[in-house]
C-alpha cells in the first residue's frame, strides 16, 4: 500500500523553538506539498516543490521554510515557532503529469501546538 | 483563477438519512474534480473524482456527478450512518497552468446521529 508518512502525529514545542516536521512518501512522486488546516480556514498551501531542491512559495509561507534533498522527503521548518503556528498540518504528493487523474495522496496530520 | 465553493456546515443529520452537500466551482480550462473525506483526527483521503463532464464517480455509497453546465459536483448519499460523520473537501485540478496543483473548498463538516 502506497503511503505518504509523517513522523510525528502530535508534537509540542515551546515558543522560540526551531521546529522539523518531516513528510516521506514511498510512490516516487515528484510533486510534494505542506499545507496547514484550521478552523473555518480549509486548507491553506504553505510550500509545495516539484522536483529535488526545488521549492516553491504557497498562499502563507510567512515563518516557514521547507528542505528536499531527496525525491520521497520533503521537510517543513518553523525558524522560531509562534503560538499562531499551532494548526495541523498535512503533506501530500503527487504525479508531476497525472495529479489531473489522481489528485494528491495525503498523510496522516502533524498536530503542532505552540505553547 | 480557479476556486470551489461548497456550503456551509456543520451538517447534521439523522442516520439513514439523505445527504447532499454542494460544490460549485470555477476553473479556466476543463478541471478533473474530486471529493475528499477527513476523518476526526486524520489526514484527508481521496472518495471519488470525476475527470470529464457527465462522468459520475462513487464509492461507499457516496456518488458525485460531474456537471459543466452548472460548474457543479455535489456529494450525495441516500443512507447515512453514523460512520459517515466527518469533514468533506470538494476539489478541483487544472488541465492546464497550475496543472499539478488542487484548488480545496473550505470544507463540510458532517455529523450523523443515532
């Protein structure tokens, strides 16, 4: 079974903190995604990458940094974690040609809690 | 640019009810559309998807007809359980531009009671 896993489904972390949450998927896909969910909000696109040490910026990707060094992980960084940085947050990915079939695959949900 | 609409929630519904919750959207292009189903505490799954006009996808139980002439994807059931209860996103992807990319609704939650 396909799969896109995240390390951790809860996490707490002080204000201040450096914070990696980290995302890998076993289906060779190109496309890599990192969305945060809340309340009321949906879902808003904060970095997403196309290949190998590509990146691009999403809707909010104000406080956030993203790494991929390697195809299948793709990792989001908090540079000094904020208490409105507590959300959920969701990786995804996809086929480069075939998302228009497809759509995306997600993972389970990092909950992060600023404190 | 593109965007999907879908009313608003919470739904709450009886089991065995019916259910119909809207999505609407608007997309340059001809879109492939999906629905997707997220679970308390888990990430989003895919339901169904429809790529081209009149296609209707299904699964579960659930089933969505894709309309172009009202730029519509509604989700419908005819018996839900309490099983069911849960938020659901309607999607779209673009066949052209940002090609690799969904467009989400904001989300329905539903929420069915015994």
């Amino acid at each position: 079974d396909v799969k896109v896993t995240q390390s951790s489904r809860y996490l707490v972390k002080r204000t201040g903190e450096k914070v990696f949450l980290e995302c890998v998927q076993d289906m060779d896909h190109e496309n890599m995604f990192w969305y945060r969910q809340d309340p009321g909000l949906g879902l808003r696109l904060i970095y997403f990458s196309y290949d190998v040490k590509m990146k691009e910026k999403g809707d909010i990707p104000e406080g956030y940094s993203v790494s991929r060094e390697k195809k299948e992980r793709f990792s989001l960084i908090l540079e000094s974690a904020s208490t409105n940085q507590t959300s959920m947050y969701l990786c995804a990915s996809s086929l480069h040609r075939d998302t228009y079939n497809y759509g995306y695959t997600f993972g389970s949900g990092t909950r992060l809690t600023v404190v | 640019g593109d965007s999907v609409t879908q009313m608003e929630g919470p739904v709450t519904l009886s089991e065995e009810a019916c259910l119909t919750i809207n999505c609407t959207y608007t997309a340059t292009g001809y879109p492939s559309l999906f629905w997707y189903v997220q679970y308390p505490g888990e990430g989003l799954q895919l339901l169904l998807k429809a790529t081209k006009a009149d296609d209707k996808g299904s699964n579960k139980g659930f089933e969505a007809t894709y309309r172009k002439e009202t730029t519509s994807f509604h989700l419908e059931k005819g018996s839900v359980q309490v099983s069911d209860s849960a938020v659901y996103f309607c999607a779209l992807s673009a066949r052209t531009g940002t090609a690799s990319k969904l467009t989400f609704g904001t989300g329905t939650r539903l929420q069915v009671t015994l």
